[in-house]
C-alpha cells in the first residue's frame, strides 16, 4: 500500500511539473498527430517559426510505427478524442469512413477561397487522393477533405557503375521489357545481382503489377476489370501476370526477391551489390544515409507495350485533415495554408529529402529528386480511381505473382483462381 | 591394479562425457551470443559502415551514437516512466497471481475450479480488437491518459500466465510444511506470505523475469492510450528510431542496447533465486 | 467460523478476479459482440449479420485454415525440438558443471533480444548476397553443396527455416522454467538412489522425469501459446506470408483488420482461434492427466 501512496505521488510531482512547463495563454494551441519520423525534427522547427509569427502554440506529437499510429487514431475515433489535425493511414475506403463518422472537416471552400488561391498551389494529382470525385462508389458528398504535405512516386532506380561495368550506358537505362530481359542475361553472365525490393511485403507486388496492368491494357480496362467488367482471365490480364515469369526466367530478379523486405533491399541497393531497385521517391533520403556517394538515376519501369503509356504510382505521400469536432478548426486550416506555402514546402523538402507537394517549390531539389518528380506525369494511385478492388481480390492477385515468380503456378492458374475470388465476393455484395 | 585402471575408466568416461556436454552448451551459446555482439558493434559504427564492415569489431568505436541515443530518444524521463511500470506491474501480478495462484492449489471453495478453468481460457484466446476496446473501456473509467490505468491493462495481461506457473509449482510443493505452521496457528494468509511464497521462489522469480520484460518491451497499447509524451514508456521512444522509411540503424541498436541492459540486470538478479530457491527452502524447513 | 474461513479463501482470488472481470471480461463480451457484425472498425453503425463471419470462416477462408495449418507446424516443431533442447540444456546446467553461471546467462540472452534484431541477424547469417551465408558454406565445406539454397524464399523450406529461429528464439524460456523445476527437486533423492547403485541415467529416469512431468504440461502449453501466436518474426524475416507458405493466424486476423477493414470478420477469427486453442491445451491437460 504505501509502495501504491509512493507511486501515485510519484506521478502527481509529473502532472504538476508537467504543467507548470506551459504558459497557459490565450491564444489556442492546435495539436497534430502523425506518424513521419523522418520529419519530426522539421515539424518542430516550422512549429516554432509559426508560433513565433501568429502566437499561435502547435505541437507536433509523433506516434511511431505507422501500425500503431493507425490503430491509435482509430481508437481516438472511437472515443471522439481525435485531435485538431491528424493523418490516416489507409485505402480510400477507410478516409471514407471516417468522413461518414464525422471526423473529417471538409475543406472545398476553403481550397477553392480566393479563386481557388490555395487549391491552385498543389500539385492536382497529389490533391485528387484527398479528394472525392462526383458519383464516386463510396457515397460521399464531392470536396476535398486533406491536405497533401508531400508527394511521392514509386519508380525503378539503377546503379550507374554496374551499369558501366555491364558495359551499358550508365545514362540510358532500358526502356522496354526486351532490353530489360536481355540486361537480365548479362546480369546472371557477370555474376551479380538484378532487381531488389520489399516484395516480401506484397504491396509493392500490386503496385508494379497495376503498372503494367495500365501499361498493356490501359486504365479504363483495369477499371472496368474492377467494376467486374472484364475478367482477370482476360488475356491481357495473362500478359500481366506471364511478365512476372519472363523476368523471373530472364535472371533481371535478385536472389530471395520474393520474400525480400524493403529494408533490405534497401541496404543491397544503397550498398552496390544490386543493379536495380523498385522503389519510392522516399529511398533518396535512405540511400544518402547509407551510402552518400552512391551514383543511380530513376526510370520508369521498362514498358511492355507501346499501345498505352506506362503507368506508375504517385500522388500525395502523406496528408493532414482536419477533425470537424475541433473547435480549433479555423486556426488549424490557417496553419495548414501556412504549412504547404512555398517557402515552408521547399524548407521540409530541403531538409527531408522528399518531394513537395506545392509545385511552386520544386526549384530547388536535387537532381535525383527531380527525375523522381518527373514521373508524376504517368502516376496514378487506387485512391484516385473512385473505385476500389476488393482487398480478397488483391491478395489473391499478389499472392498468386509471388506464387508465379516461384515457379509454383502457371500465370493461367492464376488468373483463375483470382476471377473466383473475384466472383465470389461480388456474388457477396449484392446479397446484402 | 584392477581398481587403479576401473578409476581411470571412469574419470576418462567422465572426461569425454563433460567435453560432450561442454561442446553441446558453447555451440548453442555462440549462437546466443552472435546476434547480441553483432547489435553491440553494429551500434558502435557509423550508418554507412553499419551493412559495408560486417566484421564485429568495429574499425572505429563511436560511442558518442550511445549519447546520441540518450538524447535524441529523450530517455531520461522514459526509461523512469518504464521503470516505475514495470516495477508497480511485476510487484501487482506477483502478488494478486500468487495468492490466487496459492487459492486455486490448496484452499478449497465452491467455484475454484471454474475460476481456474476460465483463466486458463483467457489465457488462451487472444483479443485481436482488444486495444480498441480497452480504450473505450479505460475512457468510460476515466483512466485512458493515466499511468494508473496502463499498470492495470499490464497486470490483466500477465495474470492468467503467471497464475498458471504458480500453481503447477504450488501442486508440487510438499505440503508439510504449511501443516505444522497452522497447527502452530499461523492465519492463511500468513501461511501464504511466510511458508509458500518463500518456498516457491525458483518460480516466482521466473514470473518475474516473465512478466518484466513483457512490459518493458510494450509500446502499442501505451501508444494508443496515452496522449501526452510525459507518460510513454522507453519503447515508444525508441520505435521513433525505427522510421517508415529512414532507419537510423546505430542510433536504433545503441537504443536497443540500452533497453536490453536493464532487462539482463533482472534476469542476473533472478536467477540467483532459481539457484538457490532449494537451499533457502530447506533453511526455512 | 465456517463462513469467516470461506470469505477467507475468496479474498485470495478477488483481486484477481476483479481486474480480471474488468479488463479482460468486458473486452471480451464486446470482441464476442463484434464477431456478429459486419464493422468497418470506424463508423458508428454496425450491421449486423448473426453467425455469417463464423460460416465464411469455417466453410470459405480456405487461407484461414492453412495459416492455421502452418501454426501447427510450427508449434510441433517447437514442442519437440525446443523442449527437449530446453530441457537438455537445464538439465545439463543443473548438473555440476564448470562455466553453469556463464550458461545459464547466455541462454537466456534469445528472449531478451528485440525481433527486430533477430531477424535482421538471422538474415544476415543465412543471406546468400551480402550476408555470412554461414549455413550454405558449411554445407559445401562437407560435400553437400546440392543442399545450398536461399533458405527463406525457397516454399519448401521457408516455413521450416522460420520455425527453427522462432525455436531458438523461445528456448531461453523453457530453459529457464525448467531449470526452475529441476531445482525443486531435493537433492536427498539422488543422494538415496546413488547409494541404492542406481547409474546416472536410471536415476534420470525413475526420479528426474516422473517428478518433472508437470512442469513439461506446464511448458508445452506454454509453447503451443507462444508459438500458435507468433508473427512479428514472420514479418521480419520474410516480410509476410510468402504466398501463403509462412502465413499464420494473427497475420490472417490483421489483414482482415488493417487491409480489409472488417473488423468484425477478425473478432470472429480470433474467437474461432482461441477456442481452436482451448481445445488443444484441454486435450494435452487430460493427456498428461493419464500419464501420471
């Protein structure tokens, strides 16, 4: 009992101290939630600038891992003790949750103020994934209800001095599938190691599949295969899912790619014992830790058809929304306007190594983001399709590829069994 | 002469046996020790060198990663809040599973048995959505955001375990003993605190290296339900080391080095008592 | 008197009982609830849909039942290989032997250790690229190069290669709990078989097993529980399911929550789970019951 008496006093000296710390002024102090700990530092820094030219108190509050921290705004949400500015990590499905529930202030008048004054200061495809189109499959009201911080593209990137010593040109990366098998051959002559990345954890799997998904059969047929349209045993879809086994067959994969981490792959790329890697525009800032005179350059992924352009996933990295509940909300807006201005978007970018999400603000990046900032002319992202594929759906597709690339089943066999897990879980919608 | 070579045979049996044994124990203890060396380097090289030198001597010891750690990770007040957890959670399950742990094994009332059974279910089927409905739970109670109310989910989450331990260990202890204290007119209580408890130390001292590092290395559910930094545990603070994207990896192994000592400490300071639980117990007797 | 002795007995048990009822009781009866809703794990409305989520799991997810299937597998190779290790290595340290202190320090360093850590270590000891690749150059060193291969992402022996880290991983606790139970054992009985010239192994035999048999239900059990449960090593050492090859429960019962947002359907598989578990446990309680 008395340890009890000791441990409650113990924590009674903390809240007073705790509290006595902050000045209890007038003004409101917004408070944010996310989950980058890449960029808490920063955050801290432009906090600080800000309360130094409003007044107004911010506090950036970091939750990390990116798991927990989604499971903690669930469980806010909950509760309804979400806080003024928060991040969601998820498919569109769920932003659309939580804007039914309330959660979500919606901020089309404030975007659209001014003659569209903030709305125009965005790159539109990083704004499209906080937005939702009119007639959308999921029931909401048209707006946008983010705001992008960051965009991001997932690309290849190549070693320019493998390359040299593969007796390629460090400066032209292949273009097409072909080249790229035929690199596969060198590769395995010359005893190296081909493409690496997290495709152990399978999302990135679905990513460059729905790559050449769009590149051979176009985006209104992939969507039309997500209405349940078209069928996944649609040959086209059997050339997807067959380039898998080619570049399995042509020796362009590394060892253990199929149950590779992205943190790994990272440190094989970042380390040269890699020619390729897939991966996002966040790896320029990984790879600088780990190796500062690493010399790569991004590419598209080699494209299989010349019938439509190669399609790669970009948009909005990270992004806040505002909590409707707030009675903060209208300074919270003010800061977000404040956050994504030119100055503070080229400051987080320079000082993060990412891509910024005003376009304003792209002057003053380094190369190698640059090229990764190109490729936002072919991004796409699910979250911008206005229909989402049934996530059973998904992971029959990438589990089958994963199947595929070892030599388990034939892309045919695939195709099959996604098309019944497809047909199953439409034959379960319509009966509720 | 007959006995002089029947010793010999069997101090070489002895000899080969031992070297046996020996062989056995260093092959398994190697394996052991590699992963802790191989964090203990790692976090003494640089981020670039970490995945290039894999040698486990580093070229270069920089020990400022260790200050980096400490700093960065703001551990000063974390690792006393981890501190105050793990000690007001281990001291609450060894106490509330023992005696319940000592009911279940040698008092008999109407129901024990279905009591038992329904904490060895619990034990048995996880929550998947339990933090969701802890923090409904502890938000009604008006305990989310309160050590109070995290030191309790932490003892509910060891308790099936530990009782179940205590009472295996309770089943095989002789009985005679906490005979003669009652029929010297020792209180049940007292027989449990002076008699049992003292005899089951070998196992009590499991349920504390058990219990200790099951909330030393917690983070998730303190994550979830609490709002202020002041409050999180050293666990949180380190997983800010361990990005979505960028790892700083000597940071994060010099932080995970530093979590791994205090739990070590215990574990040394415990297994004294699983040694030496016999003897005291024959002292008592 | 009779009363007073009664209420005695139930103080023992009601501080257990009564934070037990609070936060374990009532979470469940609200994750039971759930199992009968469909939920996305956000709005405020549920639907619900009676026993649905327990027929998909029991007639449709067939990835349900090979996730348990591979937990299985695992688990009966960490109640044979692990426990005997485990005992083994207690029992040699409850022997007489130099170096005991140093030991029994040693093997308990697996436990402590972070996953993270471990996976990335046991990679980097089994990785063909960059890695020690030690397993693969011993197999060549004795003449069986055939054998080399990239041990996780190889289907065949990716679960197999996962369940014998996850056992080196968990001996350290068997150990322990065993070396706990060998030193209850009196000595004075070792002492009376070896004056009886009873050899070391008939005293292993006749007095260090039957007296230990509880103590092995107690660590298989434990075992099947921390092994039926394990993931975070899975994810970190090959990222997740592997096509199904290494998936295991509680990564089934969190993709249905975080990739599909049906949070109901995962109550449901949790439930399911236990009781799976329940079953178990109860048979290998009767079990060693009769053994004894």
């Amino acid at each position: 009992m008395l340890f009890k008496n000791v441990l409650l006093g113990v924590f009674f000296c903390f809240s007073v101290l705790g509290c006595s710390g902050q000045k209890c002024d007038l003004k409101p102090a917004i408070t944010i939630w996310h989950w980058m700990t890449d960029r808490d530092a920063t955050f801290q820094e432009l906090a600080e600038k800000y309360e130094t030219l409003t007044g107004v108190k911010v506090s950036f509050e970091l939750y990390a891992p990116s798991d927990a921290y989604s499971q903690k705004i669930r469980a806010a949400a909950q509760g309804i003790n979400l806080p003024d500015v928060f991040g969601i990590l998820g498919e569109k499905r769920d932003f659309a949750s939580f804007i039914k529930a309330g959660h979500i202030l919606e901020l089309t008048s404030y975007m659209e103020a001014n003659n569209n004054n903030w709305k125009n200061n965005f790159f539109p495809k990083a704004l499209a994934v906080n937005e939702f189109a009119p007639g959308n499959s999921y029931g909401i009201n048209p707006g946008i209800f983010g705001v992008p911080i960051d965009i991001m593209t997932i690309q290849m990137v190549y070693n320019k001095k493998l390359f040299s010593q593969l007796g390629l040109n460090p400066n032209r990366p292949p273009k097409t599938i072909k080249e790229f098998l035929e690199i596969g051959a060198k590769i395995q002559a010359a005893g190296m190691q081909g493409l690496v990345s997290g495709w152990g954890e399978v999302w990135m799997i679905d990513c460059i599949a729905n790559n050449y998904a769009f590149n051979i059969m176009g985006k209104d047929k992939v969507l039309a295969t997500i209405k349940g349209q078209v069928p996944y045993t649609d040959p086209d879809w059997i050339t997807v899912l067959s380039i898998f086994k080619q570049m399995k067959e042509s020796g362009i994969f590394a060892q253990g790619l199929v149950t590779m981490i992205n943190k790994s792959a990272e440190q094989l790329f970042a380390n040269e014992k890699a020619v390729f890697a897939f991966n996002g525009s966040w790896c320029v800032n990984v790879y600088k830790g780990m190796n500062p005179g690493l010399e790569y350059g991004a590419m598209l992924p080699p494209q299989a058809s010349e019938k439509y352009p190669m399609a790669i996933w970009g948009g909005a990295g990270s992004s806040f929304m505002v909590n409707a509940r707030s009675k903060n909300k209208e300074e919270a807006v003010k800061f977000l306007v404040w956050l994504t201005g030119q100055d503070q978007q080229a400051y987080l970018a320079q000082a993060t190594n990412n891509l910024p999400a005003n376009k304003n603000s792209l002057s003053k990046i380094p190369d190698i983001l640059a090229q990764f900032s190109r490729g936002m002319d072919y991004a796409t992202h699910p979250n911008i399709w206005g229909v989402s594929e049934f996530s059973p759906v998904i992971e029959a597709l990438d589990r089958g590829i994963q199947s595929i690339i070892i030599g388990e089943k034939t892309p045919e066999a695939v195709a099959i069994e996604v098309q019944k897990i497809k047909e199953r879980e439409m034959a379960k919608k319509k009966a509720r | 002469m007959c006995g002089v070579k029947h010793v010999f045979y069997y101090k070489s049996k002895k000899i080969v046996v031992n070297t046996l044994i020996h062989l056995f124990l260093i092959s398994v203890a190697i394996t052991c020790l590699y992963p802790l060396l191989w964090m203990i380097s790692s976090s003494l090289k640089t981020q670039d060198m970490i995945f290039k030198d894999i040698s486990l001597i580093p070229n270069q010891f920089r020990l400022e990663n260790y200050v980096l750690a400490w700093k960065e990770g703001g551990f000063g007040r974390n690792f006393f809040n981890s501190i105050i957890y793990t000690v007001s959670v281990v001291f609450g399950i060894v106490i509330i599973s023992s005696m319940a742990a000592y009911a279940f094994s040698r008092l008999r009332f109407v129901g024990s048995k279905f009591l038992f059974i329904i904490f060895m279910a619990a034990m048995m089927i996880p929550i998947p959505g339990s933090f969701v409905a802890l923090y409904v739970l502890l938000n009604k109670l008006h305990l989310r955001n309160t050590p109070i109310g995290y030191i309790l989910c932490m003892i509910n989450v060891g308790l099936s375990t530990s009782i179940f331990l205590l009472k295996t260990f309770f089943d095989k202890m002789p009985k005679e003993l906490e005979d003669a204290a009652r029929i010297d007119g020792c209180s049940k209580i007292g027989i449990w605190w002076h008699v049992a408890l003292p005899l089951a130390k070998p196992v009590l001292a499991v349920v504390v290296v058990f219990n200790a590092l099951a909330v030393w290395n917690e983070y998730i559910l303190a994550l979830i339900i609490f709002d202020n930094r002041k409050f999180m545990p050293l666990q949180v603070a380190l997983q800010s080391f361990q990005g979505e994207f960028v790892t700083n990896y000597p940071l994060l192994m010099a932080g995970l080095t530093i979590t791994a000592l205090p739990i070590i400490l215990v574990y040394l300071l415990m297994q004294k008592y699983i040694i030496k639980g016999v003897t005291q117990g024959a002292i008592v007797g | 008197m009779k009363i007073k002795d009664t209420l005695e007995n139930y103080t023992f048990v009601l501080p257990a009982v009564t934070i037990f009822s609070i936060f374990y009781v009532i979470p469940f009866i609200w994750v039971f609830q759930l199992g009968l809703f469909e939920w996305d794990g956000i709005s405020f409305t549920k639907v619900f849909v009676g026993l649905q989520n327990f027929k998909e799991i029991f007639f449709q997810d067939r990835n349900w039942w090979q996730s348990m299937w591979n937990a299985s597998y695992i688990t009966l190779i960490a109640l044979t290989f692990q426990n005997i290790m485990a005992f083994m290595l207690a029992w040699a340290c409850d022997r007489e032997i130099r170096m005991k202190n140093f030991y029994r320090v040693i093997f308990f360093i697996p436990p402590v250790l972070s996953e993270v850590v471990v996976g990335m270590a046991w990679r980097f000891i089994i990785n063909d690229i960059d890695g020690a690749n030690v397993i693969n150059r011993m197999l060549t060193q004795i003449g069986l190069s055939n054998f080399t291969h990239n041990w996780l992402s190889d289907p065949n022996t990716a679960l197999s290669t996962v369940a014998v880290i996850h056992c080196w991983k968990g001996f350290g606790w068997g150990f322990l709990i065993f070396l706990a139970g060998l030193q209850t054992i009196p000595r004075e009985l070792y002492e009376a078989a070896r004056v009886d010239g009873a050899s070391a192994w008939q005293s292993f035999k006749k007095i260090t097993i039957p007296l230990m048999i509880p103590v092995m239900v107690l660590v298989a059990i434990l075992t099947v529980l921390g092994t039926m449960q394990v993931f975070v090593l899975i994810v970190s050492l090959v990222g997740g399911e592997f096509a199904g090859h290494t998936s295991v429960p509680v990564l089934r019962i969190l993709a249905s929550m975080r990739g599909s947002s049906r949070f109901g359907y995962a109550c449901a598989q949790g439930i399911t789970f236990g009781m799976v578990l329940i079953i178990i446990s109860f048979i290998q309680y009767r079990f060693s019951k009769k053994g004894q």
